[in-house]
C-alpha cells in the first residue's frame, strides 16, 4: 500500500487557486453574458470548471479502479472484487471533518449550482439513481476531487444501463483534468464499451494528452513472458482504437494490499516496480492541470463563439445587401413610373386644365405609392426566401477554408440555424459585431494570462 500526499497549500497552490478563480470570473462576466443571449448556450459556461480539479478513472469492470481509489485515498470506502461490483458513478471529495464520511444521493449534485453537474440532469432519472456523492476526510481530496465510473462491459443486455453511459462519459470527461484509463491483464482492451469509448466517446470530451493508460493487476501475470504479451496486446489494441501510430506511456501497477501475496508474486516484479506512487503525484498534480484545461476551455470556446458572431454578422451583412438592392430598384421602378406619369400629365394639360403643380404632386403619390407597394407586400417575400435559402445552406455564412474552421464550424452550425430560425434574422448587427469584439478581445487577453500561470493579473471584466 502507498500512502497518498497531503495536500499542498503553500504560496504557489494558493497563486494557482487565486489564478484559477480569476478565470472562471473572466468567463462568467465576458464569454456567458454572449453565450447566453444567442443560445450558444443553455447553461453558463463557468458551470462546468468553477468547482475543483477533477480526476475520472475508468476502465473495465476488473480493472481495479475501486482498490487503486481505496488505497488513493487510505480508505476502504469503494466496494472491490473480481465481479462487477458497483454500476454507480461516484463523486469521492473532501470532507473536512477527521473520520468523517458523507454520502448523498445523485439529486443533490445534479441540483446542487455549486457543482459542475446540473447539465446532467438531461439523462433522467434511472441516471440519477446511479449517480452519487461521497465526502471522506483523505489528503489528497483537498485539491482536487476523484470521479469513479462503472465498469465497461461487453455484451449488450449488461450494456442495456437504462441511460446512455457513453454520453456521460463524454459529458464527465469534459469536466476532467485527469483521465486515468484502466485495463487488466485478462482484458487488454478487448470490451466493447472500451473501445467505443476511445475511438469515439473520449475525444469529443477531451484531449488525448489528459488521458493516462494504466495496465493494472500486473501481478497475475505469472512470468514476464506472459506480462509482455499482454502489454504487447495492449498496445496493439490501443493503436486501433485510438488511431494513434505511436505507443502511449502505459503504467504498470498492482495493489500490493489485495490480490496475490507478497510471497507468491512473481519475480519480476521486482525489477519492473510498482508505478503507483507515479500515478498518484499525476493526480497531485491535478489543480495545475487545470490551469491547462481551463486555457484551453476559454480559447475553445472564444474560437466557437466568435465563429458563431461570425456567421451572424455574414448573415446581417447579406440581409442588409438585399435590403439595399430590394429598395434601390424599387426607387428605381418608383421614378421611372412617377416620371412617366408627369409626363402623361403634362401632355394633357391643354385638355384637363391641371397645372404642373398638380401633375408633380400626382407622380409624386406615384413614387410613393410604389415603394409603400414594395416594402409592404414584395420585400417580406424576396426576405422570407433569402431567410429559408440561407437555413438550408448555412456554410454560406463562413469560410471552411482551414482544418480547425471545419471543426469549429461542426460545433456551432447547429446553434447558428437554431438562432436564426428562432429570431428570424431580426437582430442588431451593430451588436453581434461589438460582442465578437468582446470575445476577441477576451481570447487575446485572457488566455494568455492562463498560459503565462500564477503571479500575473489581469481585468476580468
């Protein structure tokens, strides 16, 4: 058994909390202001990073997640054994009270502001009731909070969870600082759940390089033959699930508190050595990570953001474009008949009497008439088909020219036509132009005080 670090609250913990808290002002009073009042968003965009550096272990059903936990925190406090025997994902923070332990349902975190998790009620209620709090007194939980997941399965009535695991997953993943992904010799990545998870479900939460592999239980191999053949699959089957040529870092660990005893552990286990006092400086490690993420977190969003501003601004520049033809040819056809008709007047003048007073005040109604016609009856029209042509083809709006435009567009073209159906393409462009200044200003600004770390400020306003 390894015992976990105490939690670090010296000058440079307390410049990176400060700097943290900093930036999570900066997005609730600059990007959600904007991200709300077009539906970027439905939520805040702070609710997802304004509580503390989060580590997600998952892994199949054997893996050992919940004795790796255990032994994390010094605490029996996670069910183990061979056979899956927790379907719950758990929320393991601190409880400042010595020997304490808190348990609460899954309503409270889906509830509770002060957590990150309110958008999760989406997944129902048969998610709620496999969702769950735990406040334990342990170390290493001052700084940063530990997420334990059900085990993956294979087979598909044990898949049959009653909500969609892997869109949790994703939704949890995006939160994270810290993946620690788990396998075991008997399963080297072969489940199902596995392997959808990191070809598909994983990278829409979060980036490869905050994922950390893990084979555990090293020590039911019975020779260092049979280790390298596993670690060999291993490998393998994570080349084709997450379409990587080359070979991730791996940890080889087993807990040396359960499973085989120390004399009936084979050899080499005392050449290799046991990473688990790496894994856990990787989760001490956690709170700066954060940092990272929330950089990362801020220019994403200020990219999305301002390429969704973007796409309204080409939509309000087109519109006013037809605005602007739509009244010229109408002035145009306005004047040719007002024209036309005070020369008609004028030629009978001899016969009516009429003065040219008349005639140009009578062609006047004319031009007026015309373009009252027009606005009132031909330009809603030619509008509500320039509206419907741009919804069917939005990419219209935006250049797709660069890799990382087609993958920000992606993630915005949905919420674009949501927006322009919903108002109709009545906004003020004026303002989609000052809010797109504010966003860049705000990517310029704040993200490079993020990357630069603790001991600079600046105006979060």
């Amino acid at each position: 058994m390894f015992k976990a670090s105490p939690g670090n609250h010296g000058p440079e913990a307390q410049a990176m909390d400060g700097l943290r808290l900093d930036l999570v002002e900066a997005v609730r009073s600059r990007l959600t202001p904007v991200a709300l009042k077009y539906g970027y968003a439905n939520t805040p965009l702070e609710d997802k990073i304004k509580w503390r550096p989060i580590v997600l272990i998952v892994g199949n059903y054997s893996s050992g997640k919940s004795t790796l936990i255990n032994e994390l925190l010094g605490l029996d406090i996670q069910k183990t054994g061979q056979a899956p025997t927790d379907d719950s994902f758990t929320v393991i923070s601190h409880n400042p009270t010595p020997g304490a332990m808190d348990e609460r349902d899954g309503m409270v975190l889906l509830n509770d502001p002060q957590y990150p998790f309110t958008h999760l009620k989406r997944h129902g209620q048969k998610f709620a009731s496999h969702f769950r709090l735990k406040m334990v007194h342990a170390p290493i939980l001052e700084n940063v909070a530990i997420i334990d997941t059900p085990g993956m399965l294979d087979s598909v009535s044990e898949k049959d969870r009653g909500y969609n695991y892997q869109e949790v997953l994703a939704e949890l993943a995006s939160v994270a600082d810290l993946i620690l992904f788990l396998f075991d010799p008997h399963k080297a990545g072969t489940v199902r759940e596995t392997y959808e998870a990191l070809r598909q479900t994983l990278p829409q939460g979060t980036s490869e390089d905050r994922i950390v592999f893990v084979l555990n239980r090293i020590d039911e191999c019975t020779t260092l033959h049979d280790l390298l053949r596993v670690y060999g699959t291993l490998c393998w089957n994570l080349s084709q699930m997450t379409g990587r040529k080359d070979i991730p870092h791996i940890f080889l660990t087993w807990s040396e508190r359960e499973g085989t005893q120390a004399r009936e552990r084979p050899a080499f286990l005392s050449q290799l050595g046991n990473q688990r006092r790496e894994l856990e400086q990787a989760i001490v490690q956690a709170p700066k990570y954060r940092l990272d993420h929330l950089a990362t977190y801020i220019e994403t969003h200020c990219e999305r953001l301002g390429h969704f501003l973007e796409a309204l601004q080409e939509y309000g520049r087109m519109r006013r474009t037809l605005a602007v033809k739509v009244i010229l040819i109408l002035l145009s056809v306005a004047l040719l008949l007002g024209m036309l008709m005070y020369g008609a007047l004028l030629q009978s003048m001899a016969v009516t009497g009429l003065g040219p007073d008349f005639a140009l005040g009578l062609a006047g109604l004319v031009v007026a008439f015309v373009l009252v016609l027009g606005m009132v009856f031909i330009y809603p029209r030619l509008l509500q088909r320039f509206h419907a042509s741009v919804l069917k083809s939005t990419p219209s709006l935006t250049r797709l020219d660069e890799p990382n435009r087609k993958e920000s567009w992606a993630q915005v073209e949905d919420r674009v036509r949501d927006y322009l159906r919903e108002s109709k393409g009545n906004f003020s462009l004026r303002t989609v132009w000052s809010d797109r200044r504010k966003i860049r200003h705000a990517a310029e600004q704040v993200t490079r005080h993020a990357r630069q770390g603790p001991g600079v400020s600046f105006d979060t306003r």
